[in-house]
C-alpha cells in the first residue's frame, strides 16, 4: 500500500475538515451502497485489512459464505461530499474474501471483472489501454411518487420544466417534439442546477465535456465527460450518477436515469464513446469506413456479433426495453454507420482529427451495472478483433440512409435488438464464450447472473399493468 497516498488522503482530510470516510462499493444489480467511519479511524489498518460486511445481501455469494470484505482501493478517484450535514470522503472499494487466513480477491466481484478484462486486454498485446467516455442522460422531475400495492397503483409526477400551459405549470414556455434539444433559458429551467453538478465535478478532478437540455420537454437533461481508462470510467459512472441525484435532491428535485420513466417522451439512453490506445496512439483511427482502422471495424463487428447476448448486461432492465422501440432515435437494429443516430453503433461524424477518432454504442442505457457492462463490451470487441470480424460481411452495414425508409426488403436483412429482457438473457445463455476468455467472466458468475435477472422478470408475471385497465377493464 502506497504509504504517500495514505498521507495525501488524510492530509485532505485535515484540509477539508472531513468528518467522516465513506466506503462505496456496488451490488451485482447496480445499486451502490456503503459503510461509514469517521475519519479519526481512518487508519492503515482499516485500510489494509478492511472492513467486514454480508455479500449474500450484495447478491455476490450465498449465505453460507458471506463474509466478506471492502477494501478501498487508494488509486480509485475520491471525492468530498458535501451533500449533508457532515462532509464525508468517498472512496471505491474492492471485494476480498479470506481463505486459509489470507487475503484474496473475491472472483464474483464486478469491480474485480473489470481489472480482470483490462489485464486480458493487455495480456493479447492489443493495446495498452481501452478509453471509456459515457453520455448521462436523465429527466429532473419536481415531484415523483409512485405506489404499486394489491389494492392501489399510482403514479404523480409534477414537472414545470419546458411545459405549455397546464394546470399546474406556467405558460409561455415551449413544448412540442424535439423542443427541449438544446433548449435556452427561460424555457431551460435546470440549467442552474446544470452548471451547479458540472461544477463540483469539475472541483472533484472529474473532467466534463458540456451539459445541455435533451430532448424531452419534461426536463431532460445530459452531462457528457471526457474520455478516462475503462475502469476508472466505471468508477465514474457510479460516481457522477451519485453526485447528480444527491445534488437534484438538494435542489427539491428528483433525478432518474430509468431508460423509460414517461410515455410519449424521449427515453434515457448512456451512449458509450470507446477506442483503443497503443503506445500512446490512438489505434482506432485509420484510412477504413469513417476514417476507422481495420481494428476499430473488427472490434466493431464484435459487439454487432455479439450484440444481442451483450445486451443482457448493458440493458439490464426491463424498462430498458421500452426506450428500444423501432422508429424512434434510441436504436434496435444491430448496424454501425457514420453519422447516423438510428445505428446501434454510430461513429460521429463530426470528428477532426485521428487522436478522437471512435465509435459510439447507443444501445445501452443506465440501469446497467458499469463494471460488468463495460467489461462484457471490451471482451465482445477483442473477441471480434481476435476473429477478425468484418461487420460489413456479417451484414451489419454500413448504413447511411435513414434506417426507418428502408423498404422491407432492406429491413428484413438487418439483425435486430432483443425485444425484451428475456430475450436477451436468452441470448446470453447460447452466446456467452466470448466473456470467459481469460476467466474474465465465470460460467457461474453468468449463470448467477441470468438466474437474478430472471427472478427479476418473475416480479412481473402476476402484475397487471396499468395501461392494461385502460385497455381491458370493460371489455
């Protein structure tokens, strides 16, 4: 353990006047949780050893071997919350268990997936880096209560964001489709609260590119950030949805990044930027379709191949599969293209220069657990570079024209996304061999995986949903 890191942090602490030290760590389902000391025992012996804690409420392992241990790891990013009323140090941990009396990485851990895809990506002498840059996309709502009981369903939501004369909310403000994309102030009502998240990311050592209203006009917004290594980028996700909803919640606001919380409105997408770094440059670009190399097509036709059974960890819910519906922005066909935001994989088309020459996935959204998904997208890309997969030959495109006025014909060659969470839990049972090089992935750690998301689904078997009493209740 880095002995000047350790002073470095308690220095800040003493600086910061820091009352308290957070241990943050995930659950196999995405949620972030932790554990708190106060800061006068932030010693090198908790650091060392860690602190104890149920990994069978984590869902990481049964009840018969749940003791297990967070330990922060000191390179991970740290930030200072200011969120309440005592400051608190937040720190990522890692997962270990104990056997034999000694200290071991415990396998199922998503932030232990990760390490272990980056060192797989290292040791095939690829590259030396994968560069990770998310889209957050989220609605800020001024009221949000829901209630799913046996004898009551409800849902209030209230919202004086870019709305047009409703009961409740002032006139004079614009509505209609496509009003909110890039919409100014007065009309923008969050983008205080905007540059205020912005702001302390930027105070926090976290890089942003911008941020700007979306296009639903019930109050959605986007914060993008700069590109980062794949798992500091997965630490960051969890980081910066963290600081946006506390902040919302500050303002008397409720922030959501559910890939569908409204109907008729724009949905919640995290569209991943990603290229590939050796030596310093950025092995991505080349003289190929859209300024790519032939790697950056393979690794292309890896995540198309693979795009289905990948989806199981990139679109995790089954709201995800509400956002994905054919002919709206957020894409369901498995294509890439240059320029075009119905493509599963767009590369932008606006880039200048070979240093920021990428690809986009706009499949995913941010209901996923990063660690796992970012995992499962390196190791379906190095698998399509491994096999040289050409997307263009697996007919994955490219595709410029406006995938929706294709005549049927043309629509009926294209592969498309899984309809449904089952779907593509399906998927990932026949094709999941690409996870396991390297023991990346455990054939158990995917099994547990489809077991828990299945569980999920059963949650809904028995439910009516209300559309349906609209629908059905007098028929």
């Amino acid at each position: 353990m880095a002995k000047t890191r350790i002073d470095e942090l308690k220095s800040l602490i003493n600086k910061e006047g820091i009352d308290f030290v957070d241990f943050k760590l995930i659950d196999m389902s995405g949620y972030w949780r932790h554990v708190t000391i106060h800061s006068s025992n932030f010693t090198e012996d908790v650091l060392s050893k860690g602190l104890g804690f149920d990994g069978s409420n984590y869902g990481y392992s049964s009840v018969q071997k749940s003791d297990l241990l967070l330990v922060p790891d000191l390179e991970a990013p740290v930030i200072v919350e200011d969120f309440a009323k005592a400051k608190r140090l937040s720190l990522c941990c890692d997962v270990y268990s104990i056997v034999d009396d000694k200290k071991e990485r415990f396998f199922p851990s998503p932030r232990g997936t990760i390490k272990r895809a980056k060192n797989y990506l290292r040791e095939k002498g690829i590259a030396d880096r994968c560069q990770f840059s998310p889209e957050f996309e989220f609605y800020l709502f001024e009221n949000f209560q829901f209630e799913y009981r046996n004898s009551s369903i409800a849902l209030n939501i209230s919202n004086n964001n870019l709305a047009c004369g409703s009961d409740e909310e002032p006139t004079g403000t614009v509505s209609g489709p496509g009003a909110g994309y890039h919409a100014v102030p007065p009309s923008d009502k969050t983008a205080d609260l905007r540059d205020m998240i912005v702001g302390f990311l930027e105070s926090q050592g976290i890089s942003t590119k911008y941020h700007h209203h979306e296009t639903g006009v019930k109050g959605q917004a986007e914060v993008e950030v700069e590109f980062s290594d794949i798992v500091l980028a997965s630490d960051l996700t969890m980081l910066i949805k963290y600081v946006i909803r506390n902040m919302a919640h500050e303002a008397g606001k409720s922030a959501t990044f559910m890939p569908k919380p409204l109907p008729e409105n724009p949905g919640n997408g995290m569209h991943l930027h990603q290229f590939l770094v050796e030596d310093g440059e950025n092995i991505f670009a080349g003289s190929e379709y859209g300024g790519l190399s032939k790697t950056a097509l393979n690794y292309t036709g890896g995540l198309l191949k693979h795009g289905k059974s990948l989806m199981a960890f990139t679109n995790p819910s089954t709201n995800s599969y509400r956002r994905l519906v054919p002919g709206h922005e957020a894409p369901t066909d498995l294509v890439y293209s240059r320029g075009n935001r119905s493509a599963a994989i767009r590369i932008p088309g606006y880039l200048q220069g070979e240093s920021k020459r990428r690809i986009e996935l706009r499949t995913m959204d941010g209901t996923c657990n990063p660690y796992l998904a970012y995992s499962a997208i390196l190791m379906a890309g190095l698998d399509g570079i491994e096999n040289e997969i050409d997307p263009a030959a697996h007919n994955f495109g490219p595709i410029d024209e406006n995938i929706y006025e294709l005549s049927p014909e043309e629509r009926g060659k294209i592969k498309s996304t899984p309809d449904s969470l089952s779907d593509a839990l399906l998927e990932l049972e026949k094709d999941h061999g690409y996870l396991t090089k390297g023991d990346v992935f455990s054939e158990e750690q995917i099994t547990n995986w489809i077991r828990t998301k299945r569980e999920e689904l059963m949650e809904f078997t028995d439910k009516p949903h209300p559309k349906e009493y609209e629908l059905y209740y007098d028929i």
